[in-house]
C-alpha cells in the first residue's frame, strides 16, 4: 500500500499506521458515502452508535449513568441470568468457540439438532431450524419460499418488520399490504388479488414490535383456511412472552400456521433464530435457503445459552404476569396524561407523541431524568406518529412505572 501511494498523496488511517490506506482509494468510495451521509444530515436522519451495558433491576449502564431502562428487548431479564452464563460458559469449554464451518458442511453438531428437536417441541411443530439472527431468517427464508410457489400473491401487514420486507425484495416479488392488523382488508385483498394466483402466501407479527399490539391469530387461521394461503408469522416479540409457558400466541391456533419465526436475542436473553414448521419445510430450507447454507453454524456458546433458556422460560410464569401487570399500570398512566398508547397490550407500549422533534425532545429530556426510552420516528414508523416505545422489563418494579410516568408528564 505505502509503494502504491501515489507521491506527495496524504495517507488515511484505518487499522493504524501499519495498515493506512492510500487517500486516492477511499476517495473512490468516500466521496460517494459523504454525499449519501450529508442527505442523511440533511433530513435530520443521522444515527450514532452509543456504548450501552444491560445491569439488574431493569437499568442500563451508559455513558458513566445508570438509567432506568425502557428501550431494551430483554423481557424476562434473562440475558445475564447465572444458568444462561453458566451453561454457555460450559458448552464452550466443551466444544469451543466456533463452530468451524456451515451447517452443511461440519457445523452441525448433536447440540443443533437437539435444540431443534426442543424448539419444536416447544412451538409443537414438526421441526425446527435455527438461524444466525432473526433478520437473516427472515431475508433468507422468504426468498426461498417464493422461489418454489411462483406467481405467489403476496399478503403483508403494512407494519411487519424491515427484515420481511429485505425478503420479499430479495425475491423480487410485488407485495398486497392490509392495513395495520385490518383483517377485513386483508380479506378483500384475498379475494381481489389472490383468487386467481396459483399460490397464496400472508406475512405478518404475532405481536408487532413498534405497537405492542397483537394479531388476531384465530382469524388469520381462519383466513388463511378458506383462501388457501400459507401462513407465515413472526413471533420475535411473544416468544417467551405470551402464550402459555410463553409458547408464543401461535400457541392459540395449534397446526394452523405453516411456518412460525422467532428469536432468540429478545426474551429468550441470547442470540439467533428460529424457524418452526414442518418436516417438508425445514427440509426444504436446508437445501434452498442461502441464509442458511452459507453462513456458519451458530457456536456451542450461543447454543448453550439458549438450552438454558429454555428450561427457564415455561416457568417463568410469575415473570409474564408482572409484565402484564406493569403493562396496564404504564398504559393507564399514559392514558392520564392524555397520551396515545394505541392498541398496545403487551410488553411494548407506545406513547405516540406526533411530530419526530418533539419525540426526540421528549426522549432526550427523559434521558436527562435518569430513563432510557427510545423515540422511534419515520422511516421505522409512519409520519407523524413518532413516539416513545417503551419497552418493559421483569426486573422494574411498579415504582419505576410510577416514575416514569411523573418524568413524562414533567417533560410534556
Ligand atoms: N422480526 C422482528 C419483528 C423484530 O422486531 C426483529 C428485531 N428487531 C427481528 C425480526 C430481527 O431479529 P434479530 O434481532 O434476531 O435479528
């Protein structure tokens, strides 16, 4: 690099003086991605990464501070629970910390197929097949069902997460989106636009992760029943959460969805993903999903930390019931100061707020006040409905709702 340098030319600095790269060749990259950051600027849209550590109590250590914490998805406080750290300490020691290779290859280990046979078990599915993340299960998964159900009519809430949509472009496929949680509208859509597919395929959250608020799961069943389309739902935020033994709401209409998704990395404490469904399915994604077949096997740690998660979860019942119970207790203190919560009824309440400035206001002076509450603005949801999203935590106690709530109506 230092001989190529073209004389005179300053030397950008990347991994350090030993590895500097020439000026002339970040330029040909850097001057575009200044461009493209400096619209980003423009539009009020710059993001930065901010260190953050997860402490007991439902608190979050950053910068220096200890806040109350309202922004992270670990539900159930499970991500620094001792049998969780223990068991991926264990397994580690056992087998190490890589899994050396993808899954097709000698990635899979007895642990993998194991916890696979457990997951669905859990789910009461055929099989089961673990992901390196949520997002990639679901850009990997739905790209590969589309390419065996060709001229599929798509069906997606307007809501569903970034990583379904990554999906469905990746397959290059026109989606019909219902309205939010609007099942008559999906209905007609059915009707209107699938009738004459060869192949019908609906997306969706079990519970939506902005809103809080849940599918109607007996309809969608019901739905996809009488318009013969497959049905496919993410429970990134109800597994471990909802249902009974936190089974997830798909726990409500057993056998009627043909593929369930979820995580790992939010309740359950860990890291990585699941896709349950049956036997053909799981079967078939081995063979066609290249978010599968070329990424490496998840490693023995993060596998242990899930095993122990899930012999935790099905009893952590009286965990459930507390966030159910602070829940209520947040949305009628909301509702008292004259705040939106929508149709939250879950672990996720929004305090819709309108304008981005004043959700971004509002979140810096709760942060000023000790509470870490993230304001969530357009793109991510629609204009003019930012707003705060609190996330709850079994570690709060009713104490911190209470004082959450006297900060949000000091700020307003
Ligand atoms: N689906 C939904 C609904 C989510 O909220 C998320 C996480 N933000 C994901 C999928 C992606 O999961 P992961 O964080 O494991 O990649």
């Amino acid at each position: 690099l230092q001989r190529s340098r073209p004389k005179g030319s300053p030397i950008g600095h990347c991994l350090g003086a030993r590895h500097a790269i020439p000026a002339a060749a970040m330029n040909r990259l850097d001057s575009h991605l200044a461009a493209a950051l400096a619209r980003i600027d423009a539009a009020g849209q710059r993001r930065t990464l901010r260190p953050a550590a997860l402490a007991p109590h439902g608190r979050v250590l950053r910068e220096g501070r200890e806040l109350t914490d309202f922004s992270s998805n670990d539900y159930l406080g499970l991500a620094r629970h001792p049998l969780l750290i223990e068991r991926a300490r264990e397994w580690t020691a056992a087998h190490g910390t890589g899994s050396g290779a993808s899954r097709l290859v000698t990635g899979t280990s007895e642990a993998h197929l194991a916890l696979e046979a457990r997951i669905a078990a859990f789910k009461g599915t055929e099989a089961a097949l673990i992901f390196a993340s949520g997002w990639q299960a679901n850009a990997a998964v739905i790209p590969a069902l589309l390419a065996a159900m060709p001229g599929a009519a798509v069906f997606t809430d307007r809501l569903i997460h970034a990583s379904m949509h990554a999906g469905i472009a990746m397959a290059g496929v026109r989606q019909h989106r219902f309205r939010h949680n609007d099942l008559d509208h999906l209905e007609t859509l059915l009707a209107e636009k699938g009738k004459d597919a060869p192949a019908r395929l609906i997306l969706t959250e079990s519970v939506f992760s902005m809103d809080g608020d849940r599918a109607d799961m007996r309809r969608l069943a019901a739905l996809a029943e009488a318009h013969h389309a497959a049905l496919f739902v993410d429970e990134a935020h109800a597994t471990g959460v909802l249902g009974p033994e936190g089974r997830g709401l798909s726990a409500e209409v057993p056998g009627a969805i043909d593929l369930i998704m979820g995580t790992f990395s939010k309740a359950l404490g860990g890291f990585g993903a699941y896709i349950a469904g049956s036997r053909v399915l799981i079967d078939y994604l081995v063979n066609a999903a290249s978010g599968f077949i070329f990424t490496t096997a998840p490693p023995p740690g993060v596998l242990g930390a899930i095993d122990a998660a899930l012999d935790l979860v099905p009893g952590m019942e009286a965990e459930r019931a507390h966030l159910a119970a602070l829940g209520t207790r947040l949305r009628t203190g909301l509702a008292a100061l004259g705040l939106d919560h929508g149709a939250s009824s879950t672990q996720i309440v929004p305090a819709v707020i309108g304008a981005e400035a004043d959700a971004m206001a509002l979140s810096a002076r709760l942060e000023d006040a000790g509470f870490l509450a993230s304001a969530i603005r357009p793109p991510t949801v629609p204009p003019g409905t930012s707003r705060l999203r609190i996330a709850l935590r079994a570690g709060h106690a009713e104490a911190d709702i209470d004082a959450l709530l006297a900060a949000i109506g000091a700020a307003l």
